[in-house]
C-alpha cells in the first residue's frame, strides 16, 4: 500500500519519486517492470527494466493514471516506465488557463 508523502526508489534505475496522491487500497506501484520500494531501504542490485517498460521518466514532472486518483512526482529521473497495477502512468498534463481578453 503506497501514502501520500512517501519516497520510493526503483530498483531497475536510478527513479525516485514522491506520491502526491495516493488512491485508497491497496495497488503496487512499479517501474520498469520491478515493485519499488521505500526510499530509506537499501536498494537490491540493479538490473534493468523489462521490455515495454522502459519508455523512462522525466525530472521534476508528475505521472498520473487515467482514473485521477494517482499522482506521483519524479524527483530524479530514470529509464523505467512507472505503472500501477500493470497500468502505465501518463505525464499530468497542466491545466490550461483562461483567456485574459
């Protein structure tokens, strides 16, 4: 079960990120094909993310699923695509503003 406010590290690459939002029960956040795990524990020997699974992640954005109900924060980069429950996270899109005429 992932909280809001906690650090998880890959153990795939080098991505770490911070869930914003977590949904509520229980579901398993992956990347690159491996389970993550808390930041503070020591990361297993790396290995690499499995095939379909390595379309990677970018610093400083946020990935969320289609449901809405799942934000993470990338707070350092990797090569591992991160999912949910087998499903890919999509990069958030920012909400347009309106028009200022």
């Amino acid at each position: 079960m992932i909280r809001t406010g906690e650090r998880l590290a890959s153990t795939v690459d080098m991505t770490e990120v911070i869930v914003i939002r977590a949904p509520v029960g229980e579901v398993e956040l992956t990347c690159g094909g491996a389970a993550m795990h808390l930041f503070s524990e020591p990361r297993a020997p790396a290995s690499r993310p499995a095939g379909g699974l390595d379309g990677g992640t970018q610093l400083g954005k946020r990935y969320t699923r289609a449901a809405g109900d799942l934000e993470i924060l990338v707070t350092k980069a990797g090569s591992g695509s991160l999912a949910v429950d087998g499903e890919i996270l999509t990069v958030k899109q920012a909400k347009p503003l309106p028009a200022s005429d």
